[in-house]
C-alpha cells in the first residue's frame, strides 16, 4: 500500500498541466474578447454627451442672431424679402469682411465656420478649459447654413441649379468626436 500512497501525492501529471493551460487559455481569450470591446464602447456615451452640449450651445449662439444681413436688428416691421429689400443671395452666405465669430450679427455669418480641438472657443472668442486643459480636444466642429424653403435637407440654390434667395435657412451642425463619430444636429431658421 505505501505505493499507492506515494502514487497518489506525486501531483499533476504533464498533460494535466497542459490541458490545464489551455483550458486556462481559451477561458481568458473569451472574458478578454468580451470585456475589452464593451470598455471602448463604454467611451463613446461620453463622448456623444460632450459633442451634444457643443452642438446645443452652438446651434443656440446661431439661431438668437437675426435671420439675415439685410434684416432690421432693431425690432422694427422690415424683413428682407419685403417692400425691394432683397435677402442675401445664397452665394454670399458667410461671414462678411472683417467679421470675427464674436462680431456675426447673423444666421448666415455661420456658414462655414471650421473648429477644432482648442481652437473651438465660446461666442465671446475665449477657450472652453477646465483646469487650463480644453473640453474638446480631439473635436471638430463645422457648421453649414443654406436656404432650403421646401425643408428637404437639400440646399435650395443646388436643387434649382441657380442662385437663390428664399425665407427659411437651414443650420447644420456637424461635430467629429475623437474617434471619429460625425453627429449632425440641424435647426431650421425662418425670416420673421
């Protein structure tokens, strides 16, 4: 009997081992091709979170501007499009010379504007840090406005083939996250 005894406390043979190992192995492929995605995508909440607040404060900062150029800023009766006073034509839709983000006095002084990473500053031109470190580094921020009367999503002044002046613009915002997630948010603006 003293050899079975010794027998049974020699411990784990070779192929037990291996066979341990690779079960070992294949259990910790499986937890890691599981929980590895789910923490990058666990990100991504975050991320749309912040690119949601810089659209919503951007698309706000637009649409309390007036409607166009050639619109009264001063509360009075004159719309452009009324009584000869002709909007801006859709190939003028921008910023006019010599404006500055903090200066644009209109919708349409939007159109174009390219932002990134620290350089995406709030209405009044200063950063937006916390700790001297930018909210939005790794983000782009574009912004396109266009006449589109009929609310198609189409630019009006492509659809016709011409140049065009209607009553309603549209806004759109598009933010890049830094992993490189478009969000479009878009608002349509109307001339009263």
């Amino acid at each position: 009997m003293p050899a079975n005894n010794q027998r049974l406390r020699s411990g784990f043979t070779l192929i037990e081992l291996v066979i341990g190992i690779v079960v070992f192995a294949v259990a910790l492929s499986l937890f890691i091709s599981l929980i590895v995605p789910q923490a990058r995508q666990s990100v991504d909440p975050i991320l749309q979170v912040r690119a949601t607040e810089l659209a919503q404060s951007l698309m706000s900062e637009i649409a309390s501007k007036s409607f166009d150029e050639n619109s009264s800023r001063n509360g009075g009766t004159s719309r452009c499009n009324e009584n000869g006073n002709p909007c801006s034509a859709s190939n003028a839709l921008g910023a006019e010379p010599g404006e500055a983000r903090n200066t644009y006095n209109d919708v349409d002084d939007y159109n174009g504007l390219l932002e990134s990473g620290a350089n995406i500053q709030n209405s009044f031109g200063g950063a937006i840090n916390l700790n001297s470190i930018s909210l939005y580094e790794g983000f782009s921020v574009r912004v396109a406005v266009f006449y589109d009367d009929n609310m198609d999503g189409i630019d009006d002044a492509v659809a016709t083939g011409a140049n065009y002046t209607g009553n309603t613009k549209l806004i759109r915002i598009t933010v890049t996250t830094p992993t490189g997630e478009d969000i479009v948010f878009s608002s349509y603006r109307s001339n009263y």
